[in-house]
C-alpha cells in the first residue's frame, strides 16, 4: 500500500501540473440552483421505478450511516489515499440535493461533476454511472427528489495532499474517464445486454470486485480480477474465481436473490447490503445480472460439485499437518460447520468457502472476528465473533489449518498482522455501516411474515 | 485432560475433555451457577463470563482456548453482603422479572465499563445487542447499567473485587 | 370489612358441624373435602379453606406461609410475603413463602390467567387476617383482657401493660387447623407499612450474584445428565436405533427407549450431550407428518370444522347503522421463546417419585406424570423451582414428564434432564394461529349502532392434567392419546377470551368458532385469545373512529360506561399528552388501545408513539405510556415491571414473530429463525401509571398489557403510514409492501 501511496503522489504531482496547464479542460461551469422541486409533481410510476435503479446502484448502502437517516450521507469510506465521507443526496436545500436541476444530477452521474461545477471523487463511481441513460437518471431523479429532506451537512473528507486538492480529480478523469452511455452488443441476446448495462452501469460490480492501479482507476485488462471494499476483499468474479464449486448463472441468480446459495455460502460484509438492496429490484434483471456474470465467469466451466468438494475437505483431515489449529476447528467450529444443518441457518462447511481458497485472507479473519449479525426482526443467520474468544496466535493457527485443510491454496503469511489490523477496521465497520435490511434467508421463509 | 484454570482468583485443575465448553466446566465442575445456558449456539447471551477482561460466550468457548486464562464470572464480583457495583445497581433498579439472562447482560456490562467508563445510550445497547431478554427487562437493564456506570465512576472499588476482575 | 370482627377458635369449631378431614403432611394434599364448605369464601379459600393451608407459625415463632402458585419472575413470591407480613403484624423479612409443591400447599391448579394474585394473594390475605384474629383471640383468652385492649406489632401480641405474649407462644399444634370464615378482619389499608410498598424483591439478591435459584441450579448428590432425542416431526416412529455405538460412549449410564421416546443419561453434563447427537445419528425415524400451508393458515382455519356459539347477542332494533365496514384480522401461531430451555430434574427412590420442575401447574401435572407412569398420585411429588420465564404452557410440564420417564429406568439415581434450543423452540406448544372477522356501522351521530365479532380458533390450553397431553407419554411405546380439545368456558374463555367487547353497543353479535382438530402442537401463552381478540376490536374501534372523523381516545370514551376503565383511559391519554387533533412528526404516528383483560382483571390503556423508515418499512416504537387498575395495589414496583415487560414483549410478538413450518417440520428453531426483540429495537421510554385502589379487590395484571400493546402500536403505524395493517406481525416487509402499494 505504502508503495502506490508514493508512486501515486509522485503521479498525482504530474497530473497536477498538466491540468493545470490544461485549465480550460479543468473548469466546470455551476449550474444555476432550484427551488426544490414538489415531490408531487413526480410521476409515481416514475418514483417507483427510480426506487427499483436505487436499489440496484445500492445508492443507500454508501449514503447512509448507521444510527443516521436514509441518504444523508456520513459514511466513512476508507481509500488508499485517506477517508472520503458520503455526502446528503436526500432533497434537502441547504444541506443536499434538493436545489440541484435534473440536468446537475446527469452531470454528475455522467461526469461526476456536482451541481456548483466541482470535481468529485471517484469513490463516488461515476466511471460506472456514466453509462446509465437519460431516462434511467430521470427516474432516479424522481426518487431522491421524492425522498425525505434530511438537514445533515457533509462531513470533511481527510485526505492527504494532493489528493484533498479536487484539480487532481480533473487529470484523474482526463486519464481513466470514458463519458458514455452503455451501447449493445448486436451479437448478444437482451436479456445479455441487460446484464451488461447495469453490471457496467448503475450495480457498478467493478467498483468492488477490479483490481485498481496507482492512482485509484480499475484495471482495465483486469475487470472482475478482484479488489476490496471496506476493507473486505471483493473476489475476482470471472474465470479467476477461487470459489471451489464454479458459478453458474443459476447459481449467481439465487444468491443475488437471496442472499446466499448452498454451493457457496452466504454473502456477509458489504455484499450483505447489495444483495438486500436486490431483494427489491424486478426479478428479472436479477437474472440479467446472472446471465452477464456467467459469461465473465466463463460458462461451461467444468468443476467439481459440491458433494465432491465436501469430500475432499474431509479427506484432507489427515493431511492437515497442525494438531493445535484442529483442536481448535473441531472444538469450536465444528459444532456449526459440520452439523449438517443446511445454510442459510447452518454454517456453510468450510470447503465451499470462497473466503478459504481466496489470496486474501482478510474476509475469513473478518468473519472469525466478529461473525455474522442478525438482522433486526427478521429471520437471518447469526455467528458468534471470536474476536474475545481467541487471541491473534488462535487465529492464525486456527485459520492457517482451515486454509490447508479446506482449501488445497499455498498458506497464507502474515496472518497475526491481519488479524491486528481486521480488529481495528472490523470495529470501524460495524459502528458506521448500517447493515442491510433484508436477511439472507431460506427460500421458503424469505419475504415471509 | 487436565487443564489449568483461574477461576474468580482461585486456581483450579479441572479435569474434563479439551473440547467442553467453558459453561458446562464453570456450572458442572466448579458449580456456579451464573452463567446460564440458554441456546449453546452463540445466539443469546445467557452464558456469558469475562475472560482476561473480554466478554465471551462462554457456551461457543471451549476449554482448550481458556487454559490457562483468567476467568470471572458474576460470583467472583461480589456477594449479596458486599456488592459490586454492577450487582448493587441492578438490585437498586430491580432490573429483573425471571431474571435468568440477566447474568449474562452484567457480565457484558461489567466488561464494557471495564474498558469505558462514560458508555452512551447507543454504546450500551450494541453492546448488548447480542443479548436476549424474553420478559421485556431491557428498560431496567439499561437502567441499572448506566446506574452502574454512576457507581463505578463515583465509589472506590475494594481490593479483593480489583483483584478478581481483572 | 371495617367493622370489628371477632373469631374466637372455639366457637369456630362448635359452629363448622360435621367431618373435620384432619391433614397429614406426610400423606400430601388428597382431594380435601371440605367439612361445610362456606359458599362465600373466596376462590382460592375455597378449594383450601383450613387457614393452615395458607399460614403455619412454629412454636418457636418462624412464620411460614403458603401459596399453591409458582413464583414465574413476576415477583409473587414477593407480593404475598408482603401481603401476610402486613396482615399479621409481623416485619417482612421475619416469615418466609413456600411455594407449590404437591406435598406442602394447596392445588390452586396452574399458576396462570393473571390469578395469582387474584386467588392465591386473596387467600393468604383473608387467611392471614383471621390467624392475626385467633391469636388476638387466644391472648384475650390468656391474659384474661377484652380482646379490644390488644394490639399486634412485631409478631407478639401486646396488652396495655406491655406483657407480649409472641405468636410462637400462644400456638398449640393444631392451633390453625380451623376452617376460614367468610369475613375477614382486615387491616385498614391506609395503615399499611408493608403492603403497597415497592418492597424490594426477596429472588432478586441470589440471582445477581450467582445464588442458585432455577431448577438449572439444582445439584444433587450422584446426579446425572440426561439428553433427549426427540422425533423429527410429530408423529414420527422410530423404526431403528442400534444404540451399541453409544453405550460404550464416555460417561454413558444408560440410552433410555420406550417405543418413540428416545433419551440417554450420562455422568457428565457434556457427556450427555455428545451421546445424544451420536444417538441421534443412529436413530432412524418414519415420518408422515403433514402441516399446513404458512400462507393458507387463515382460510384454512375458517374452513376446518368447528363448534360454533354466540357468546353475545344484543339487539336494539330502534338503532340502525348507516354506514358499515368490515375487516378481518389474522395471528399465526406464536411461541412463548423462553430464553431458558425447559428443564426438570427427578429422582425415583423407594417407589416413590420426585419431580423439580418449573411447571405452572404442580398438582396437574403430578396427576399426569402418575398416569403415564401408572403410579398412585399420592407416590409422586412435585415441586416447583423457578425456571425462566415461561408466559404459558411451554415445555417445562413436558421436561418433568421426560425426567420422570428417565428416572425410572435409573431407580435411585437423580436424573437432571436439559433440553436443547432446538427442542424447545420445535415442541413448545405455541400459541394458537386466530383469525377474527368483525363487522360494524355507524348511526347519523356517528356512534357504533351494530357490531359483529367472529372469532376462529383452537383451543387454548392443551396442560396436563391427563397424561396424552405429554410427550412423553404419547411417545412412549404404551401410548397415551392426546385428550380430546376442550374450549375453557367463558368467563375466563379461551380463544374467545376478550371476544366480548367492554364496551356498550346498542346491537352486537360475538360468535366463538371452536376448532377442535389442532395440526400443529399449541396450547396456553400469555393472553389467550386476548391478544388477537383485544388486537382486532382495538384496532377496528380505530377504523371506526376514524370513519365517525372522531379522536380515537374520545371515541372510545363515547362508547365506554365502565368508570373505572374510562379512569385508566384518561390517565394514558394525560400521561402521553395525547391531544384531540394532534399530529404526529414526520414518519412517526400515535396510537392508543385500551381493554378490561377478561372483562374481569385489571384495565390498562396503552398509547404509543412509533416511527416507520419509509425507505425500508421498520418500524419502532419510540415511546409508551400505559395506565393499569389492578385494585388494591401489593407492590407497585412490581406491577410497573409487569406491565413494562408485557409491553415490550408484546411489541416483539406484534412486529415480529411467526413459528415458521415446511410441509412436515416446525422451521423456526432457534434465534436465527425465530428473531425477537433486541437492544436496537427497545424503545427510548415507557411509563407506566397506576391508579391504585385501596381496598379494592386484586385484580390480576400479568397479561392484560398484551393486547393493548398491540392494538396501540398497529394504530400508530396505521397513523403514521395511513396504511391500516391487519395480519400479525406487523412486519418489515408487509409495512414496506403496504407504504408502496
């Protein structure tokens, strides 16, 4: 990390000095502000479906902090260059959007402009947003300028210099910024095209789940390689997956839906709320999504199945070398992880897990520590944390036997300065996010009373 | 196996499988009954005890990662003559109706207050979300925690409850 | 009541006539026969009319008094040392309460439907007045004084030249063993040092500081463990259990089978526990059951075959309604969710049997545990230990039957039986599944001129007494079969409980249809049908006052003759600041709900205000104020913890909770899948206001909050949302669907 931190500041200083020299390219011009507009004079049927795009962009999960109201923003995000804090998209005058035109929203999703013509940051993924089309902008629109006004001013970001000069974003945009609406592939079917215009667009996928550069832009060549979130590692989600049973669109269709999926387990940190938000979203462009993802994935992907999976994970219990870490899984992990309790409810045995066959050990450390929480008055699943549990040497030898047990992958190193590391991040998590809504749960109960 | 276990300040051998939980060892080897059993799946709170100064569940705890460690649980506080804080406030407050989880909420308290002494409102209830209480306490609950943070905050806590809840 | 009254023993004994059944302690309680039964002794008295069933005092002067109820943790045991401490002159801490046990207190059945204090504190307060009056009457008798020259303090009787004669002193042996009379000398409650005080609860001390005091703690001398493999789903036969494997296991005693019960009893609590997931992987069951569709419960339980009675017909032809709406109301089944799985422990030793149980009903389920095993009652003893809170007939009666069964098979040695989560969240009997239809019109001034009320329902209470309503008994290979359903009568009720409304309509209709046939395993919870019941009118008065354009407290008001209800009333509204015309903030809404729990316990209103996330339909409750008449008032702090704990377990139940099933299985077995309240949801306040009654007759106050509770919050959200929602529990997901329909 430290080492983009310094060749991206260098970087940043060149790029400083060529916008400036291009400022005309620099300058955006304000756009005149509005009486906010009367959330009558919004189409419903138009608000309805802003309220369906939102919950695809999970415009909430990012805009909302725990303890405060929905879209006002206060959400600390942890970059490479320092924290940026999400900003009130709620219709308040003073303090939001409510005094932005529809033509300063499209700005922004296209360009990520604000309404007064400054930069703003790519954390905000306007490099994603800017494929989405005008109507679908309209109907966002609708939706946030329908949404309670919420008076809550934003909070200073704490970035380093240059990065807290916003003349850095304009050569920023210049290099990695391509402004234009998703065009269709001719040679693939709708239903592909749909996938590919929100993955693309608004459920911005790559944001998370590509790898960046020096200076903060996806790779490119590398799109769904993998990257993180909040300190949670985001997988690669093309043929580079590490999951042990291969996605399928099928797969990749129910656990979008639900939450989880019995070859792979249930989605925890920040894809708990992306798949909360898509509990609300038309079933049909879940599919979409599913489609798309699968042709990333690599269809026909010839892998094991679960049960051949399951197998091999007992089969290595000899092979696994370390007494102490078996001791421990099986006095404490086993009770859940091998009950035969199917999931949601049941923990997921531990050779399906992605988060084992990983690179990064960052979300198993994550999920020992401090488990899975439920989700207020619905049925969810619930972890216990091991955070007090066990100390750091635990851990790691705790984990190091899941991954050689489990995983087949080359050990992890490091592991006790991960886990130093996920206690502190973990702690900041779980007191900012406000967590999703809808739990993962059984088919047969989700949506249930 | 034979495992070594300081429990409340006393020194103990405890002779039970590496892979007993910590609850069955605290109820049925050294017979204290504070620490409850309410779900043994991590979901309630009920059996909660304070390890080296964290608050665990002691029914997802197994021996063999507290050897060794120092264990409290509500009897090594106080007693009904000489209260610690946490317990005399629960009684002033009369924060119990069965009263069965209620052992497990003043050892995650005793922990938080242990670490801050000046908890919030919202720093107190997610420090107990992991708690259930089916009767409807939690009013009283909150109550006496804030009132045992008053106590703490303004008494001089004894020697020998320094000692055992460290 | 005020007036003197004077019992002198041996008139009282010249007076009662006939047979006099002496009582032997060590024969236990048989089915007294009352010599010449006083018809207007009061309920509990009545089933027990000697006063030294209720009150025993040493010649040493140790004062004991008993009650046939079970101290559950709403402090009773409390409320009535206070109760006999005041009545007797004696100081608080200086008698202790012994508590149901089938071989020391009365059969005052189940400690259940908000009686306790009712009957159990009505008895022990008439009984310990009269003892205070003998022994008034014996010093008189002694120091050869007019008895009005006495007093009582401190536990002596004091003449006016301070001679004492101590109560210790002036009991023979069978001193009390005198039937009660029909009027009490009672002191007068402005006198009071004890009663009405919030005296400090006695349980609370042990249980904060790690004292033993539930049946989990007990620990007897070469006890051992037992584990229980219960069936998959009802109904299902073991048709194969190699147990060799476990035998042999670590600690192992014995793998206890009879026929579909299935258990294993080991040295070590943990032992035990291993064993039984080992002998539960050896056991193979047949299974056939078959459970209704979750979606279909209310058009399946209007069309399942029931018995039907019109429980209140009213008619007033000159009163016609002009405008009418109707709506129906739904509760699936709900479980009580005891946060301590049931648990009993049992020794059988020279033929007899001993059970430690957290039952409510000692005497019941003695007679059910002597029939399953086919043994004399008079050989099996029961005694109540406090358990967690239970709200109901959950499956501690259950816990007791399976150590009973288990203790058995292992003569001599104790027997502590634990069940798991799992096993009580899957066969607690739950609360039954309800469904209401009511129908109402407005006349020309906008008052109720008809009202029709439908209620369907099973019954509500499968408990023992009769051996099939356990477990273990219709598990076990000479099978015992579930009795047949029986609808408690009115006016206690059952599914009807409540169906009545309290207030007075010119025409009405209230039609009970009991539903004998019960697919999925239920019984009593805290309420009964008064919660759907109360739920459904509470929250139709509101669509009713809001079709009359009416405030909903002052509608009610307009249709309410019961003073001391329109006290309770009043004084939520003032307590909440409830205004005509108010509104409520942005995305909050006020409600307000009000009943008479049976028509005949203790009144509480409820208002509350509740706040919706219109982004994701939760809502919360953010404050409550409640208002309770319970009479005569013995400890008011412990009544505020009731009708606070009522509240917010009813918000649970109402926002939250359904028992979930697939085709075959209960599905919501532990907290995962049966999420209650927790911390995020506790509200910022609730206040609860009492109006005490000096003199007043107890009125019982345990569950009277449930129903109210929730009609209060269903019209809170209604008024923030302007969405009426009618199908319990009011969940996250049917407020978001309602707000964006």
């Amino acid at each position: 990390m430290a080492r983009f931190r310094i060749v991206g500041g260098v970087v940043a200083a060149l790029v400083i000095v060529g916008a400036a020299i291009g400022g005309a390219l620099v300058w955006r011009p304000a756009i005149a502000a509005i009486d906010p507009p009367a959330p009558q004079s919004f189409d419903p049927a138009l608000v309805r479906h802003g309220r369906e795009l939102a919950a695809l962009g999970n415009c909430s999960d990012c805009h909302t902090v725990r303890g405060g109201k929905n879209f006002a923003g206060g959400r600390p995000v942890p970059t490479p260059f320092g924290t940026i804090f999400s900003t009130n998209i709620t219709p308040d005058p003073e303090t939001g959007i409510g005094r932005w035109p529809e033509q300063a929203f499209r700005r922004a999703m296209r360009s990520g402009v604000d309404r007064e013509g400054r930069h703003l940051y790519p954390t905000f993924p306007y490099d994603h947003f800017t494929h989405v089309t005008d109507e679908d902008d309209r109907a966002l629109y609708a939706y946030l300028m329908t949404r309670e006004p919420v008076v809550a001013a934003a909070r200073p970001n704490q970035l380093r210099f240059p990065f807290n000069q916003r003349i850095v974003i304009a050569g920023w945009k210049l290099l990695f910024l391509r402004r234009e609406t998703y065009h269709p592939d001719p040679a693939k079917g709708s239903e592909w095209n749909r996938g590919a215009y929100l993955v693309e667009g608004l459920a911005h996928c790559g944001s998370c789940h590509t790898p960046r550069n020096a200076l903060g832009a996806e790779r490119a060549q590398a799109a769904f390689s993998g990257g993180e979130a909040d300190d949670w590692s985001a997988y690669a989600i093309n043929a580079k997956s590490p999951a042990p049973v291969p996605w399928n669109a099928d797969a990749l269709d129910f656990y979008l839906r639900n939450g989880w999926h019995p070859d792979h387990g249930t989605a925890r940190g920040p894809m708990a709320e992306v798949v909360s938000n898509l509990a609300a979203v038309p079933s049909s462009d879940v599919n979409a999504i599913a489609v798309y993802m699968a042709d990333i994935f690599g269809a026909a992907r010839t892998g094991r199945s679960r049960e051949a999976v399951v197998a091999q994970g007992k089969s290595n219990q000899e092979k696994a070398a370390d007494p102490q870490g078996a001791a421990i899984y099986a006095a404490t992990c086993a009770g859940c992880h091998e009950s035969g309790r199917p999931p949601p409810y049941g923990g997921i045995n531990l050779a399906l897990s992605s988060a084992l066959s990983a690179t990064d050990p960052r979300n198993l450390v994550n999920i020992v520590l401090t488990g899975v929480r439920p989700v207020a008055g619905e049925r969810s699943p619930i972890m216990p944390g091991f955070g007090a549990t066990m100390n750091d040497q635990q851990i790691a030898v705790l984990v190091n036997y899941l991954r050689s047990r489990f995983s087949g992958q080359p050990a992890w190193s490091g592991l006790e300065s991960v886990v130093q590391d996920a206690r502190r991040t973990q702690t900041a998590y779980l007191s900012t996010s406000a967590g999703p809504t809808s739990a993962p749960a059984d088919a047969t109960q989700r949506d249930k009373p | 196996m034979t495992t070594t276990l300081k429990v409340n300040g006393q020194d103990h051998r405890i002779e039970a499988d590496a892979d007993t939980p910590l609850l069955y060892v605290l109820r049925d080897e050294l017979q204290l009954n504070a620490a409850k059993f309410g779900c043994g799946l991590g979901q309630c709170g009920a059996c909660t005890v304070i390890v080296d100064g964290k608050a665990v569940l002691s029914c997802v705890t197994p021996l063999l990662l507290v050897e060794g460690g120092q264990v409290t649980t509500l009897e090594g506080l106080g007693t009904v003559a000489a209260p610690a804080p946490i317990q005399r406030a629960f009684m002033d407050e009369q924060a119990a109706q069965c009263g069965y989880c209620i052992a497990g909420m003043m050892m995650r308290a005793q922990a938080l207050l242990q670490r801050n002494s000046k908890p919030t409102d919202a720093e107190i209830r997610a420090e107990l979300a992991i708690h259930l209480c089916r009767c409807g306490t939690h009013m009283r609950i909150l109550r006496a925690v804030r009132r045992a943070a008053h106590l703490m905050d303004t008494a001089e806590l004894s020697p020998a409850n320094q000692e055992s809840v460290r | 009541m005020n007036a003197p009254i004077v019992l002198d023993r041996r008139r009282v004994l010249a007076g009662s006539g006939a047979l006099i059944v002496s009582f032997s302690l060590s024969r236990g309680f048989a089915q007294e026969r009352a010599a010449s039964p006083a018809p207007t002794l009061p309920p509990s008295l009545k089933i027990a009319p000697y006063l030294d069933s209720w009150i025993r005092i040493d010649t040493n002067g140790a004062i004991t008094a008993f009650t046939g109820k079970a101290e559950l943790g709403q402090g009773f045991k409390t409320a009535f040392q206070q109760i006999a401490a005041e009545q007797l002159d004696v100081p608080f801490e200086s008698l202790k309460v012994i508590t149901a046990d089938t071989a020391l207190t009365a059969n005052e059945g189940y400690t259940s439907g908000s009686h306790s204090m009712q009957d159990s504190g009505t008895a022990i307060l008439h009984a310990a007045a009269q003892v205070r009056a003998l022994l008034l009457g014996e010093a008189a008798k002694r120091l050869e004084l007019p008895i009005e020259t006495l007093r009582t303090d401190d536990g002596a009787v004091i003449a006016p030249d301070g001679r004492r004669l101590g109560y210790g002193e002036l009991v023979a042996s069978d001193f009390l063993h005198i039937q009660a009379q029909p009027d009490s000398p009672l002191k007068d409650p402005a006198s009071f040092k004890v009663m009405g005080q919030s005296i400090p609860r006695v349980d609370i001390p042990a249980k904060v500081t790690g004292g033993a005091a539930y049946v989990q703690d007990i620990r007897l001398p070469g006890m051992a463990h037992a584990r229980l493999v219960r069936p998959p789903s009802y109904g299902a036969q073991l048709i194969e259990c190699d147990a060799a494997v476990v035998e042999k296991m670590p600690g192992v005693v014995r793998v206890v089978r009879d026929g579909n019960f299935l258990a294993v009893v080991a040295k070590q609590e943990f032992q035990a526990i291993k064993a039984m997931y080992a002998l539960a992987d050896v056991a193979k069951w047949r299974e056939d059951a078959k459970l209704p569709k979750h979606d279909e419960l209310p058009s399946m339980l209007m069309a399942m075959l029931s018995r039907d009675s019109t429980i209140l017909q009213r008619s007033d032809p000159k009163v016609v309604g002009q405008k009418t709406i109707e709506a129906t109301y739904t509760r699936p089944y709900q479980s009580h969710g005891s946060v301590g799985p049931s648990c009993a422990v049992a020794q059988f030793a020279d033929g007899k049997m001993t059970v430690w149980s957290h039952t409510q009903g000692v005497y019941p389920d003695r007679q059910a545990i002597s029939e399953m095993l086919r043994m004399p009652q008079q050989d099996v003893r029961v005694i109540h230990v406090e358990g967690s809170g239970c709200y109901g007939h959950n499956g501690a009666d259950d816990a007791a039957a399976d150590a009973a069964l288990i203790a058995r098979a292992v003569p001599d040695m104790p027997v502590r039986v634990q069940w798991m989560r799992e096993q009580e969240h899957g066969w607690e009997p739950f609360g039954p599944a309800m469904v209401t239809r009511l129908k109402a019109s407005l006349d020309a001034n906008g008052k109720i001129a008809d009202w029709h009320f439908e209620v369907w329902s099973n019954t509500h209470s499968m408990r023992p007494g009769g051996a099939g309503c356990l477990l273990a008994a219709q598990h076990m290979a000479q099978a015992i079969p579930v009795p047949p359903a029986k609808p408690i009568p009115l006016p206690e009720g059952g599914g009807d409980r409540n169906a009545i409304p309290i207030y007075t309509f010119p025409n009405a209709r209230v039609v009970h249809h009991f539903i004998p046939d019960m697919p999925i395993r239920i019984s009593a919870m805290r309420a009964l049908g008064a919660y759907h019941n109360v739920f459904s009118i509470e929250s139709f008065m509101d669509e009713l006052a809001a079709l009359a354009g009416s405030d909903p407290v002052e509608f009610r008001l307009k249709h309410l003759d019961d003073a001391r209800g329109r006290d309770v009333i009043g004084k939520a509204a003032e307590g909440f600041g409830w205004l005509k015309g108010q509104t409520a903030p942005q995305d909050h809404g006020f409600g307000f709900a009000f009943a008479r729990y049976k028509n005949l316990a203790a009144y509480c209103a409820v208002a509350t205000e509740v706040e919706v996330n219109r982004e994701t339909g939760r809502a919360r409750l953010v404050r409550a104020v409640a208002a309770v008449d319970s009479g005569q008032v013995v400890n008011p702090d412990g009544l505020i913890n009731q009708i606070e704990g009522a509240i917010v377990q009813s918000t649970s139940w109402t926002l939250y909770e359904s028992v979930s099933f697939d085709d075959r299985h209960i599905t919501s077995i532990d907290w995962q899948t049966y999420p209650i309240l927790r911390f995020d949801a506790v509200p910022d306040r609730i206040d609860a206001h009492i109006i005490n009654r000096p003199g007043l007759p107890f009125l019982g106050s345990g569950e009277t909050a449930q129903g109210p509770a929730a009609a209060s919050i269903a019209n809170a959200i209604a008024s923030a949302t302007g969405k009426r929602l009618r199908d319990l529990p009011l969940s996250r997901k049917r407020i978001k669907d309602a707000i964006d329909a």
